[in-house]
C-alpha cells in the first residue's frame, strides 16, 4: 500500500467525532467507588487507629477534635487528621476501617496555594463534596467514538 | 532411566543425584515446579556445567540473602529452559553458602551469559566478590556512595516519621 | 538512562548504557513494610502495567501461606491483567514506534485507545493506573453494575480501530523502511543474552509463561503464543501487534466465561518462614519476585527481577553497527522502562 493512503487514514478523522473534553466546564463523569479524597463520618469513627497503622505512607494521626459536639461512640474525640501530600489514594484505611467511617468520593483537586491547607482537619474531611454534571463517551458506528452529557442518556 | 509415571521435578532430582550425587550437598523437590539445589563453593562451577549441559539455558535471576544469626550469606542462581520442552515450566535453585566477613565464589557468567547483570548488581548490594566477571562497575547505586553494601542488615534506613 | 556512544562517522562502535537514575531503593524499603502496606510501593515501578507486578508479589505470599484464591477472583485477576497488557501495548506503540520515530498520529491513536481501556480499569477498581487491587487471597472488589456490557462494547471498537492502526504503522511503508532489517537479533544470541518478552517472542523463540507454566486461568482459556524469525524491529513491532488481538480474544472468553462465587479468602498477615518464587508475563517480559519469609509479618528478603531490566542486556549488543539516525527505533523497538529496570 502506498503512503498517501496511511497519510489518507489520519485525514478521515477531520470527519469524525472528537474525543476532547473542554475541561474544566466539561468533566468526565466518574464511576462509583472512585477513589477520591476520603469522607470522614464523624457519628461513626471511634478513634481506633487502625487506618493509622495500615496507611503506607504513614498520611493519617489521629488528633483530638476541639467543639462542644459530643460523641457517644468517640468520648475522647479522636479523629484521623490527612497529610495529602503522601497519600497515594489506595483506599486500603477505607477498606480496613472497622465501623465503616470512611467512605470514598469523586474530589481529586486537592492542589493549594499554601503548604498548611494540604492538612485537612476531621471537620473538613467531613464535608460532602459538591456534585458536578459530567459526559460519558458514546459509541457511534463509522463516526468514532465521542463524549455526550450524562443526563441525555 | 526412570518410569513414565515421574513428573520431570522427579526426573531431574534422580538425574542429579545420579550423575554429580557427590558434587552436591542437597537436592530435592520443594513443591509442583520448583527443584532446589545446594552446592558448596568448590564444586559449584562443576554442577552448573551440568545443569547447563541438561538443557536449563536461562538463568532467569540470581540473588543474594543476608543472614547475619547464621553468618552466613547466600547467593541463589534460578535457572529455567527455553528449549526444552518438558522442563520449560520448572525453576531449578542453585544455592551457593558463603561467609559473612569475605564473600567471593567465581562467577558462572562464563555458563550463564544472562547472570551478567544480575551478578553485577548482587555485586553492588551485598559487597559479593566474583571472580572472573568481566566487567564489576557501578550500576544501581550513585557515584559518590560511601556507605556499607546498602542490602546488607547492618544498614539500617531511617523510619517514615 | 545515559548512552554514551563511540563512533566512527556515522556508524556506532561501541555503547554503553548507564542506568541507576531512578534507583528508589525498593527492595530494601521492603523488609521494613508488612505485606499488605509493601503493595501499593511494589507496584508503582512501572505504572502502565502495575497489575502484573502485584501479583508476581501476591503469588509467593499466598504459596508461602497455603491460601487458595477462589475461582472467581482468578477470573477477575485475569481480566484486569489482559486489560493491562492491551493498555500497556498501546502506550508502548503510542510513544516508542510513535513519537520515537516522529509519529505523531499513532500517539493520539495510542493514548486514544488507552483512555476506553483506563476508564473500564476505573469502574472496576476506582483507580486509572496503579491499582493495588490484588491482595493475598483473593481481589479487593467485585464486578459493577454494567461492567460486562461495557467491556464487550470496548473490544468491538478496539478491534475495528485495530484495523486503522495497522493502515498507519504497521503496514505504512515509511515505517516500514525504517524498521525493517535494523537491529537485527538473531535466535542464538537471544537465548545467549537471555532477553524475555516480545523481544524473544520477535527472535524466533516461543516462549511465554502464560503456556509454559500457566497461572490463574490461562490453561483454560485457548490462545497463541505469536513469534516471527526475523528478528528486526520491524517483528518486535508485530508481535506487540498480534497480541493485542489474542488479548481481545482471552477477553471475551473470559467474560463469557466468569463462573459465580466469592471473589477472596481470608489469610494472615503473616509471611511464614520458608521461601518461594512467582513468574508472571507482563507485557515486558518475565517478572519475578523471590521471597524469603521468616514467621513475622514483613518479609525477610524482596527481589525483583522484571523484563526490562533482562532485556537491557540486548542494547550495547543490538547498537554495534546501527547508524545514529536508528538508534531511536532499536532502542524504542526494546520497549524500555527505566523505572522498572532500576526499581
């Protein structure tokens, strides 16, 4: 075969559909159990520190909580406290925990500006992230292969 | 030589035990696909030959233990075949002890012209002399490393604080 | 790495490659981790085939404890492996017949491709890359809803993609001129050399332990182990090629194929004294991993032997005699990966 029709085979894909996300206003939609930051569920922890022990990269203490919230489970309110910069989001503290207090999310931007935020506090790993609308990629015959917002389908 | 019904882990224990019974100090089948080996310094240039001879033609790593309770430090060649049919799923060991304080045995690189490299780093990590390496340089560790062979348990790396 | 080349005009002389730029030290962090915390640091040498490297890790544990895996979680240990392997081709084609040679288009084919294989990869185990999916005894997680339907819409795509793959390299007369008959390596020297992976398979050899000494499922699945006798670039290129179609055909057996159950056993987080080797065919080469256990729970010895580091001894060898203009096709034609040669 001659090369004009290899060179020919780049040229068809200026008639099919793109595969490129404009993000960050168009994010890829994540699947269930993505491993995100943690959520920390406060009324379940009991300050055992078994995902202390278990994390590779030695990313979590667990620290005493300062509000006038009690909780029964946890008199001593102990909570683990996350230095994202070591983590390396394998989740093994989640699987581990044995009251079931961690709990997976789809938030990956965790980069900041100053070097004390990357610390984040039982309180604000406690926080739901906000939900996003994201796109999905959609199989179309000859015409490749692109991304559609979710809810269409 | 020996029934239809042996597996080829049997076969090449008889074999070697037939053949250079004397040159080695154990042999036997460790589970479904690994045969180990154990030969003293003197004689292990001589049963490697062999092992070559038999159609094991890849030394697919080799590897250094460090047991200072017993003094002792142990350099393991694995072998397997490329070619031959019947024994391509098997590992055979060959295990070589040496003394902690001066380490050296002569190199099966002759034999063995994939065990290069990995001679070289075992080398480099444990403080092994091997005589008759064509070529012992630096290759893992950087340049200006001062320190005692890093594999050994004398060094001990600091804890993730 | 470095490769410091003598010449004379135009043709190499002599190389010498210099590694040990991304020495971490793993082995050693190794002895000072217990078993389940070694994984997710084991498996990061090489990040587009991780999965391979975890379970040339699990397998000496569980042979070590005497644990069984249940025969759904070797199914599902099998499937994420062959996805790996397609993914890991299509990166090793994408940068080292691609950009290696000034290819632009079979990049963006290559990593194109990959994004369907890592988002399938992510909705079974919620990560892109290193997984740390595979613990002794069994998997971390079962199959989700929707996985199977999807697989198989992949695999349609990729084989019919496959076809203008083939239009744009392999059979793409500039590249072949450039591949075929450079770095040649003949049957003799790569038994010599002892270099494993497609770059044996593309010599001539047939070897591959998925067949000479099959793990998890892969004696009940029914594939080729695919060689050519050239021994140039051109046959490196080609068996990557062809098994990623085998590869699409395991798939779908096993998909067909998953039988119901549990996916994990219980075992100790204990490496009992003894020691044992695990093989696995990544899509480098072999990988090993020799473990010595001594009752406790963080092992006594760690060594890895992985395809990269095996096949770096074919390089000053293939490199004698080669113009300096091809010296990036025979190198790329290796398929390289500093990180898992260096550990």
């Amino acid at each position: 075969m001659s090369a004009a029709e290899a060179f020919f085979e780049g040229v068809k894909h200026m008639f099919k559909r793109t595969f490129t996300l404009k993000h960050p206003y168009e994010r890829h939609e994540l699947p269930d159990g993505y491993r995100g930051r943690h959520l920390l569920y406060m009324d379940r922890c009991t300050g055992c520190g078994i995902c202390a022990w278990i994390c590779p990269e030695k990313c979590i203490t667990i620290v005493s909580v300062s509000e006038e919230k009690t909780y029964p489970q946890n008199p001593q309110k102990r909570f683990p406290q996350y230095w994202y910069v070591r983590c390396c989001f394998c989740h093994f503290c989640t699987d581990y925990c044995p009251t079931g207090a961690l709990d997976y999310t789809k938030d990956y931007d965790l980069a900041e500006y100053e070097k004390e935020l990357i610390i984040w506090s039982p309180e604000r790993l406690s926080k739901v992230p906000d939900a996003y609308e994201g796109y999905r990629t959609k199989f179309h015959g000859w015409a490749g292969v692109d991304h559609v917002p979710s809810k269409e389908s | 030589m020996t029934a239809a019904s042996s597996t080829p882990e049997q076969d090449i224990v008889a074999a070697i035990r037939e053949q250079v019974g004397n040159a080695v100090q154990d042999v036997k089948v460790d589970r479904k696909g690994r045969v180990s080996v154990v030969a003293p310094k003197e004689t292990m240039v001589e049963v490697a030959a062999w092992l070559q001879r038999a159609g094991l033609d890849h030394a697919i790593t080799v590897s250094g233990v460090d047991r200072p309770r017993e003094n002792q430090l142990d350099v393991v060649y694995f072998l397997s075949s490329y070619c031959r049919e019947d024994i391509k799923g098997l590992v055979v060991s060959l295990k070589i002890h040496l003394d902690r304080e001066n380490p050296s045995l002569p190199s099966l690189t002759p034999i063995w012209e994939s065990a290069n490299l990995f001679e070289r780093e075992t080398h480099e990590m444990f403080g092994v002399a091997f005589e008759g390496h064509p070529n012992l340089s630096r290759l893992l560790l950087q340049d200006n490393w001062e320190g005692p062979p890093p594999l050994r348990k004398d060094l001990k790396i600091p804890e993730l604080a | 790495m470095r490769i410091m080349v003598k010449t004379d005009g135009d043709l190499i002389v002599e190389a010498t490659p210099d590694i040990g730029y991304v020495h971490r030290g793993c082995e050693k962090i190794a002895e000072s981790r217990n078993v389940i915390k070694n994984i997710p640091m084991l498996e990061r040498p090489n990040i587009a085939d991780a999965s391979h490297l975890n379970w040339s890790y699990i397998k000496p544990i569980e042979e070590l404890q005497g644990v069984e895996v249940p025969e759904r979680g070797l199914y599902i240990r099998t499937i994420l492996c062959e996805m790996n392997r397609i993914a890991s081709h299509l990166y090793g084609m994408a940068i080292m017949a691609g950009i290696f040679s000034g290819h632009t288009t079979m990049y963006m084919f290559g990593f194109g491709d990959r994004e369907l294989l890592l988002d399938l990869c992510e909705m079974l185990t919620g990560a892109r890359m290193t997984f740390s999916f595979f613990v002794p005894g069994g998997v971390r997680r079962d199959f989700p809803r929707g996985f199977k339907e999807k697989l198989l819409e992949t695999l349609d795509y990729l084989e019919r993609h496959l076809g203008a793959i083939d239009r744009i390299l392999v059979s793409n007369p500039v590249f072949v001129e450039r591949a075929r008959g450079v770095g040649v390596l003949k049957k003799e020297d790569a038994i010599r050399l002892g270099v494993v992976g497609p770059v044996l398979r593309g010599s001539g050899v047939r070897c591959d332990v998925r067949k000479d000494a099959p793990y998890g499922v892969y004696d009940r699945v029914d594939f080729e182990v695919i060689s050519f006798v050239e021994g140039d670039c051109l046959s490196r290129w080609l068996v990557r090629f062809e098994e990623i179609k085998q590869s699409i055909r395991i798939l779908r057996q096993l998909a067909r194929d998953v039988p119901k159950g549990p996916i994990a056993k219980k075992s100790p987080l204990v490496v009992p004294g003894g020691e044992a080797i695990g093989r696995v065919e990544s899509s480098r080469g072999e990988i090993n991993h020799y473990v010595v256990g001594d009752g406790g729970d963080k092992p006594y010895r760690v060594k890895m032997s992985t395809g990269s580091f095996k096949n770096l001894a074919a390089l000053p060898f293939l490199l004698k005699g080669v113009r300096i203009g091809d010296m990036p096709m025979v190198y790329g034609s290796l398929d390289y990966w500093p990180v898992e040669a260096d550990r």
